[in-house]
C-alpha cells in the first residue's frame, strides 16, 4: 500500500501537557473501566491494548534516538558539538517518558509525534496544527528566564524544518504526477484567532507566531507548509511582516480566511471553541486539531472537463470512447435545443460521476478501516479513547471529507463559449466546435475558431458576470448532490460524517489535462487543465482584483474543502512599502468583503523560470508554489514547469 489516510492534526497539547508516561496512563483508566464481558467491551479491549503496545514502542524508538546521541557524543572532539549531542540525549530520554519542561524538549516532543504519525500512516498532509499555540507559552518562559537565547530558538525552529525534508514515501507513478516535487505537506499553522476567558475572540498572533515566521522565511524551504489563519483584526504589523516573507519568492505563507471557516464551521455542527481553534491542514483544507477525523479531502478527483466532454456527446469519454452514462444529445448532431439542455446533459453527467466518486471513497475507507488501524494517531485525537475505536471506526468527534474536482475554471469558460458563440451570437454551430474539437483544432479553420473561442468569449478571472455565475451554476450541481452522501464513520460516533466540496487539485491538474481530449475553451488536447479555482493559465487579462471579484463569486461557504487560489506577481509588483502596503490592502479586500477562502503567492519572474528550466544546476535552490505546497522547481517534470511558468505574472 503507497498511501494511508492522514490528512490530519492531532492533540499536540495534550500530549505536551501529560506526556508519553501520562497518556499510557490515561489509555490504563479507560482499559480499567472498561467491561469485557459485552462483544463491544471486548472490542475496546482489543483496541486499548493495540495502543499501550504502540505507545511503549514509541518510547523505546525516542530513546534509541537518546542512545544515538550519546554513542556520537562519546567521539565527537568539537566541545560545542560535544555539548549539543549530550542535551540532544538528555531531552530525547526525558520526552520518552515525561512531559516537556522547556522549549527545546517541547518542540523535540511534537517533531517525534509527526514522524511517528507519518511512519504508522504513510500517508501524507499530517500536519501540525497552531505551533505558535501550543509551543509558546515553553517558548516565551524561556525567553523571559533567558533560559533560551532568540537566535537559538529559530535554530532549533529551522532544524526541525530540516527534519521534515527527510521524511518521504514512495507513491506510485500516478500520484507522483498530482504531487509534483514530492511534497508531503506538513502544514503548519499559525495567527488566527483565539478565545479569550470571557469567550470574546481576540487576535492570537504571540512572540513564537513571529519566530516561527521569520525561521522559515531565512530558510525557504519547502517544509514545512506555512499558513497564516487570516481575520478582519489581523495585526497590521504582522501581516506586513507575512508580506516580507512572501516577498522572498518561496511561495509563503499562505493565508485561509477565519471570516469564513469559522462562521460555517458552527453552522456544520462544530462546537464555537473548536471552531476557534481549526487550523490548516496539507494544502488549504481546514480542520480542528486532536478532534476532526482521518481525510478532510477525498481518495478520488473528479475531471470537470472530461466529463462537460461526455455531457457534449451522448455520455461517450471522449478519452476512451466508452459511454458510462449515455444519452441522445451531441454537438456533431446538433441536437442540443438550446442552451439549458447543456446545463441539464452536464447535471446528469456530473451527479452520476460524484456517485461514482463516492464509491471509490467507500471502498478506501472499508479497507483502509481494515488494514491500516492507525493506533498512535488515535490516541491523540478525542473522543477515540473514550469510545474505545479508532478514527476509522468512527472515534473522532467531527468527521467530514471533501471531494476533489480538477478544471473548475476550464468548465466555467468551456460553457461560457457554448453558450455565446453558439447559442447566443451562433458564430459557431454546434457541428462546428464538435468537429474541432474532435481533431484538435487542427487546421486553419479549426485554429480559426480556436481564436474565437479564446478571444471571443467570457472568461473566468475577469469579474465577468456571463462566465462567473455560469460557473457557479455548474458547480452549485456538484455541491448539492455531494451533501447527499455519508462516509464509512456517518452514525458510528462523530458529528458529520458526510461530504463536502473541496477545490484542492495539487498537481494533478496536469496529468489529468494530459488525458483529457479538446475543450470548448480552446485548450488544445493532453494540455494541462485550471488548477484548484485559479483562471485557466493567461486567461486572467484584468489583474488580481479581477481575479479576486471572480473568485469571490464562488460559493465558498459551500466548498467547505477550501478554495484554493495561486497568483504569480512580479517581484517588481512587491518592492517598494507602497506596493507591500497595497498588496495587504489588496489581501484585507478579499477576505473581508469577498469572503475568500485563501490565497497565496509566486512572486517570481517569467524569466527566472526559464532561466531555470534550461539552466537547472544553476537553480537548485528555486522553490514555487505548485498548488497548495511549495516545491523545489528544478524537482519539477517539465510539464510541471510549464504550467506554473504560463500563470499570469500579475503587477498591482
């Protein structure tokens, strides 16, 4: 098996307040209570004593890392070196057994509980949760007591982000495709906001918010996933501060949006203080950590364009040639009446294929449950222990997964140019575009109507109504027959247990554009589709508050699995205190009065891409953003380059 679940954050404080000795402990009360003399008391049985086995491993693995240092210790001549060894040793024995008593044990504690997360799952997206929450009140006494100097705490901050870099998988051929550069995205979350004693909300940016800011902004690295929880009382100084990060040109931070998480959060059945404390997790999608079930995405990403493709022609693949869903319509024929009998062969298409999804998830789930229990991890996530079953089994206390789409922007301007060139201006009929498309606008005459398509109608990225609403219409269709399904945990323990929509494609835009036929919006076959809800590559004309204006138009109160959108800026757009001021402007505009899900920025040249396309030794160093991670772009197929290198370079 190449891939578990994860897609999570667990109760890191937890385990930092009582400690590997505490919480074997706790698992002994829950397993002392607990009557086996029932088939489900048993069951539990069965259960607490997986995870005592599990966690008396972990604690003799923490401690040959002890035993390790010490050996090393023991040769090492440099004094400095000497010294680190031995408190390497000295905290690595201590966090084997009892909770953390400075910064350094903390943070060396959270690092052990994320590498023993990734080698129980293998799979990827385990992430953090608010570091900046749970680490700093270790981090400011040690400051205060000057128990810890600045400098090494960022040290000790970027170490740990070195470490991330060594964890990996193998993955097979098509998941190295949609995951570009091998990224396991280990997000780390911080800003936001937090509860206060009288329940009020208030800005939760502290010193380690900024420490950990400025260590991965020296490091630019492409671990961890940095995320900055966004609100409308943001600290100015530190969104500025984020800016100058970005500035850097290694894709982050990236921004999600508490105007929106949170509000619908608590319309899903979420607790209000929960809410308060979700975080990001992997690429854009949202969770709260130590209670939100295995998968907030899906197992299966659903091809808007191939299927609009089969909606166009009698339910027929235009890939394969296979119709799963047949009907009597097609261009070639010219059978389409008018313009909503599109809208209503694409209805009928999409909802057989999110069905179709929704099987694949199932059977995941049912052998993932299975085969892959996840013991560790469901020690530290609520209410596993006290139910007496894993997270698969339904112990957690939220439970929901987004289904993954890929070509949201490709189906809004494919219909945008059906339903203006062909219906509303008939400059093209509809024998016309189907013979085009069917050899590839190959040709002059199909090349010429290739143009129109391109230049002639509406595209999504531009705050044009006759595409934006369009879009949102087809989408809305998806949205709705998704919330009709329930996951393998729904009435076994969590509140939820269903689906909703989540936009995050990675990089899978690409090798499934290479096996997607012709679209009605001019792309050319095999050629990569709109990646997560960004415009198609160049399509974008307006600028990014066009982009923004579109964007918004989206339901993203529905999408609930975030709304991912990339933008590439000219490092020029960002130079001066006016531009960074008017960019944080331009980000306070969309997440207070569009309510946008996230945002995040390439701020890299067209021609430094290219440079380092054709000169990779020479750029080695050069991390992007791909989709909702950062990689290294020499890492990179040349596909892969290619689709970031042909976003629109925005000014401001």
């Amino acid at each position: 098996m190449t891939s578990g679940d994860a897609h999570l954050a667990v109760d890191n404080e937890k385990i930092l307040k009582l400690g590997m000795n505490g919480l074997i402990e706790e698992v002994r009360q829950h397993r002392s209570d607990n009557d086996v003399s029932t088939f489900d008391g048993l069951k539990k049985e069965q259960f607490y004593k997986s995870v005592e086995i599990v966690l008396f491993a972990i604690q003799e693995h923490m401690v040959s890392y002890a035993d390790l240092a010490e050996r090393m210790a023991q040769d090492e001549e440099r004094l400095q070196r000497k010294s680190e060894l031995m408190s390497i040793a000295e905290n690595c024995r201590h966090v084997a057994y009892e909770a953390p008593q400075n910064f350094w044990q903390a943070l060396q504690l959270s690092y052990f509980v994320q590498l023993m997360l990734q080698i129980e799952s293998n799979g990827h997206s385990v992430s953090f949760g608010r570091m900046d929450q749970f680490l700093n009140d270790f981090y400011v006494r040690d400051i205060n007591e000057d128990k810890i100097e600045y400098g090494f705490a960022l040290e000790l901050l970027q170490s740990c982000w070195l470490k991330l870099l060594e964890v990996n998988k193998i993955r097979s051929g098509a998941h190295s495709k949609a995951s570009a550069g091998s990224p396991l995205y280990q997000n780390v979350c911080i800003g936001g906001q937090k509860l206060n004693e009288k329940g009020e909300a208030e800005d939760a940016v502290n010193p380690l918010s900024w420490a950990i800011l400025e260590s991965c902004g020296q490091l630019r690295s492409t671990q961890p996933n940095l995320s900055v929880r966004y609100h409308e009382n943001l600290n100015q100084e530190f969104l500025m501060g984020c800016i100058e990060v970005i500035k850097c040109g290694f894709g982050m931070p990236a921004f999600n949006n508490d105007e929106i998480v949170i509000p619908e959060f608590i319309k899903l059945g979420v607790e209000r203080e929960d809410a308060y404390n979700y975080a990001s997790i992997g690429c854009i999608e949202t969770a709260v950590p130590g209670k939100w079930g295995y998968r907030c995405t899906g197992m299966s990403f659903i091809n808007f364009a191939r299927i609009l493709l089969a909606a166009l022609n009698e339910g027929v693949d235009a890939t394969t040639g296979k119709a799963f869903l047949p009907h009597d319509k097609s261009l070639a024929n010219g059978s389409f009446g008018n313009f909503d009998e599109i809208m209503a062969s694409w209805a009928e298409q999409i909802r057989y294929y999110t069905r179709k999804s929704i099987e694949i998830d199932t059977v995941v789930d049912s052998v993932l449950e299975q085969q892959a229990h996840d013991i560790f991890c469901s020690s530290l996530v609520d209410d596993c222990l006290s139910r007496g079953k894993t997270v698969k089994e339904g112990g957690a206390k939220y439970d929901w997964v987004s289904g993954l789409q890929v070509g949201i922007a490709n189906l809004g301007n494919s219909l945008a140019a059906i339903k203006h060139l062909v219906f509303d201006d008939a400059q093209i009929t509809q024998p016309e575009l189907a013979k085009a498309l069917a050899e590839d606008f190959d040709g002059t005459e199909n090349e010429q109507l290739r143009q129109r398509l391109i230049n002639f109608a509406p595209k999504f990225g531009n705050d044009d109504d006759a595409v934006d609403n369009l879009l949102a219409e087809a989408y809305q269709v998806y949205i709705e027959e998704l919330d009709q399904f329930v996951n393998t945990r729904h009435g076994r323990g969590p509140i939820g247990g269903g689906y909703y929509a989540g936009t995050s494609s990675i990089s899978a835009n690409v090798p499934f554009g290479a096996s997607t036929m012709a679209t009605p919006d001019g792309r050319k076959a095999t050629t990569p589709l709109a990646e997560g809800a960004s415009p198609s590559s160049g399509s974008d004309r307006l600028g990014p508050t066009a982009v923004y204006n579109s964007v918004g138009k989206i339901q993203a109160n529905k999408i609930l699995g975030g709304v991912l959108l990339n933008q590439k800026l000219s490092p020029a757009a960002v130079e001066s205190d006016g531009d960074k001021l008017k960019l944080s402007m331009l980000i306070r505009t969309f997440f207070n009065h569009h309510k946008g899900w996230h945002v995040q920025y390439n701020i890299v040249s067209r021609d430094t891409l290219l440079a380092a396309k054709k000169n990779p030794e020479q750029y080695r160093d050069l991390v992007v953003r791909v989709a909702g991670y950062s990689a290294f772009f020499t890492a990179l197929s040349p596909d892969a380059q290619d689709d970031i290198i042909a976003r629109t370079e925005h000014e401001l």
